[in-house]
C-alpha cells in the first residue's frame, strides 16, 4: 500500500471540559477538514484525575491508561487550547503530566497542530505560547505555521457551535495537510 493511502491517525485534546466549549467546537470543526486518509479522534480529559505521585505508586488509574493507550495509537496531535490566566487549563497541563511519567510515554517525538478560541481580542494568543514552552521538555513537536488564534470566538461559531469564520476554516485545513505531511516524512524517515 503506497504510504499516501495508509491512515494518519490524529488525536484531539483541549483543555477544556465546557460542554459549549468553543476549543471543542473547532476541534469538531477540524474533523470535516481533514485531509484524505486522515482520522481525528477527539479525546476526553473530563474522567482524569489530578496529578498525584503517590496515586501514581498506588497503580495509574484505568483512565490515564486508556489515555495513553489512545496516544500511543495517534501518530500525531491537534490541541485547541483555551487560555485560563495567560496560560494553559490544569485539565490539559494534568493530562500532559500523566502523559509525560514512565518510559514509554506517549507523545515523546510527535508533531503537534496547534490552535486556541477565545472570546478575547488576542484569542488565547498566550496560552498556546505557554503550551509551547511545555512542549520542550515532553519533546512534543509543534508546527511553527499556520498559527491560529480564533479571537473574538463568540461571533465566529454559530448557535449549533459550527465553525462558521472561513479563514478560520482555511487555516485549519492548512494546518492539517502541514501535520498529515509531517507525519509521512517522518515515517519514510523512520522506515
Ligand atoms: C479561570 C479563567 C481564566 C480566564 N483567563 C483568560 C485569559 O487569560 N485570556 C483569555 O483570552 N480568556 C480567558 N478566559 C476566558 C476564556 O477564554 C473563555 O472562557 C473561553 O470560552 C474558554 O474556552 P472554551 O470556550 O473552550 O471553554 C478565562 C476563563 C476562565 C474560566
């Protein structure tokens, strides 16, 4: 099977567990715009409890497991981050953390797309900056371009929660074709 037609397999995170949530609904919006032979599965935090090492010692609780497990299948990452005080929600940075313990961690090495939706004029500008700097140390790789703030949020989904800002739209696309190539050349790299 040519590698174009072998199934890139993405895994959606954000940090937020709103049920209105607006980094949901891009995230829901980035389904439709994926690239051919190209799936988005779109994870749920809201089950993972907090960080805690002597829980960890204790056993990792079934639903960090499956986490990980979900993950470990992706070949690579979309978050669609809200911004909480500049930064990044505790329910991404936890998932991070868990993600992050061991060795056979899940996201060590895989490309990340990167978006955020705010009803701010900068559109979560700052926590995808601070998500950045989190991505170092778990050597998560995010793409440089196209970045995508969603500014102004509440006037660029409708009432349904559709995506409905067509730059929006075409950035989303754009950043999903970078991520499905990236994805390709590293497997060729990989063999
Ligand atoms: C604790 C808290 C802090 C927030 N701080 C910021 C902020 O620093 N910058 C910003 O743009 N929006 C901030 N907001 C507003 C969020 O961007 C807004 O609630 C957004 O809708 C959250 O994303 P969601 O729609 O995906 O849940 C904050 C919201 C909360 C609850």
């Amino acid at each position: 099977m040519a590698d174009k037609e072998k199934i890139v397999k993405i895994a959606g995170l954000t940090g937020s567990l709103r049920k209105n949530s607006y980094n949901k609904a891009a995230l829901m919006a980035a389904k439709k715009l994926l690239p051919e032979n190209t799936e988005l599965e779109i994870l749920d935090l809201s089950d993972i409890p907090f960080f805690n090492e002597d829980v960890e010692e204790e056993g990792i609780p079934d639903s960090v497991l499956r986490l990980k497990e979900k993950l470990s299948e992706a070949d690579a990452l979309l978050i669609s981050t809200p911004e909480y005080n500049y930064s990044i929600p505790p329910v991404l940075k936890n998932a991070i953390d868990w993600v992050s313990r061991g060795d056979d961690t899940p996201i060590y090495g895989k490309y990340l797309g990167l978006l955020s939706a705010s009803p701010s004029p900068l559109g979560g500008a700052r926590a995808q900056y601070h998500l950045r700097q989190v991505c170092v140390c778990v050597n998560l790789i995010p793409l440089n371009e196209p970045e995508i703030f969603i500014a102004s949020a509440h006037t660029k989904f409708d009432e349904k929660g559709e995506l409905k800002d067509e730059t929006a739209k075409e950035l989303i696309k754009e950043l999903l074709a970078e991520l499905v190539k990236k994805v390709r050349c590293q497997r060729e790299e990989n063999g």
